[in-house]
C-alpha cells in the first residue's frame, strides 16, 4: 500500500524501528517527537493517518488527538504504554480507531495501518457495503428507533444525530445487517476493523461499550456469553 503516515511518538528507537517497516511496505514517514507541528501539518492536508503516542514531552496525546479531530477525519492509531480500560476507553471516546499497547510488534503496527487504510477513517470514512443494498437501515430496540443512513453517512438515535467514530460505524452496520444474528467477536475484528489477531478482542468490548452510550444503554447491543453480540429488534424478540 502507499500513504503519508504522521508518526508522533517521543522514543527515537521506537520511530527508527517503524519507520523502517513502514517504508518497506511503501508508505511515507513524516516523524514529530511530540505534539508540535502536528495539527499544522493535518492543516495543510498532509498525512493519511496518524500514529500517535499518549505520553509526550510538551502535551497530552489525548488533548492532540481531540485537536486532530477537530481538524480532519483522518485515522488516528494510538500507541501507548497507557494500558488502563479507561484510557483506551477516553481514546476511543476521543475519535481513535485504534489502540495498541506497548511493547508491541511493529509487523502488528503495520497490519493495523493497512487495515485502517483500507477502511478509511473518521468523516472520511466510506462505507465498504455494496450499492445494490439499502441505504438507510431502521430498526427499533427497547423502545430506541436506530437509523443509519449509508449515503450520508449519518447515525441518528431517536430522532438526534450521534456522531460515532469508523470502527464504530462499522460495528453498528455489521450487527444491523443481520438483526439477531450473534457475531463473534473474531468475526467482528476481521470484518470491522480488518484483521483478527491473538489477544485483540478487548478492542471489540471497548467499541462496544462505547457504542452502547451513543446508542442509550445496555440493551441496545445483547452480549451472548461465550459467543459474541448482537441486535435485536423489538418486532422479533420480545423483552
């Protein structure tokens, strides 16, 4: 593949090393040892995704990655020795796409950023579904009305627009393909998300978690222990 990666990370042995993997897979490197210059390079339009360390020397990585999506939908993958649920789940609430906890495999690092390539990201992000299907899905859930709307790529809960990241967006449409249909949270990595590796489904539980608050509760999304999660609408299941 080819692409402009903006890597943000403070640890020069770390850059060095995906750099160099980077490279050999074709994409382009633009390297920042922290938060400066980095929203003026997303300003200029530069950059197809972001590889963005937490913990820098002159800024927040989570307060850059809210400035970077105020800026532009590009994704953003996030690489942080942070590995606390809450953290990922302020990433991810923050507009990340993608979380991996140090130390990792650059090999892993490069997957991901095909993966997240191939989907697109954020605002930019297009849809991967087939023109022959409906552009609008609806469906009721405990009392919830779910519109997603494929054309315009817009989530609307009970009548309000909700703004949800890619990976969110992805999952949401998965399930709503197929009302009570139970995926996996393997199956939902390697459709959503673009590949399914060993010790990667926590990811899953924290999209959707979040997915669940955008979405007005629990019951939204079923979790069927020891399989996977589902929607069900309210005309096909009872409560």
């Amino acid at each position: 593949m080819t692409g402009e990666i903006i890597l943000v990370e403070d640890n020069q042995d770390i850059r060095e090393a995906l750099r160099e993997y980077l490279i050999i897979e074709g994409y382009t490197v633009k390297e920042f040892s922290g938060v400066k210059g980095v929203s003026q390079e997303l300003k200029q339009q530069r950059g197809d995704l972001v590889i963005l360390d937490l913990m820098l020397p002159d800024g927040s990585g989570f307060s850059l990655l809210k400035e970077i999506r105020s800026i532009r939908g590009v994704p953003v993958l996030i690489l942080s020795a942070k590995d606390t649920e809450s953290d990922r789940i302020t990433g991810f609430e923050l507009g990340a796409d993608d979380y991996v906890v140090k130390p990792f495999s650059p090999r892993e690092i490069v997957l991901r950023v095909g993966a997240l390539l191939r989907r697109g990201g954020g605002s930019e992000f297009e849809t991967k579904r087939g023109r022959d299907e409906a552009s609008i899905i609806e469906i009721t859930v405990r009392g919830t009305t779910i519109v997603q709307d494929l054309d315009a790529h817009s989530l609307m809960v009970n009548g309000e627009i909700v703004e949800v990241t890619a990976a969110e967006w992805e999952i949401l449409g998965l399930l709503l393909s197929s009302p009570g249909r139970v995926f996996s949270r393997e199956q939902i990595l390697d459709r959503c998300l673009g590949y399914s590796l060993a010790g990667t489904t926590r990811t899953v539980d924290t999209h959707i978690s979040n997915l669940r608050s955008k979405l007005g509760g629990e019951g939204c999304i079923r979790t069927h222990r020891g399989y996977g999660y589902a929607i069900h609408s309210d005309q096909s299941v009872p409560d």
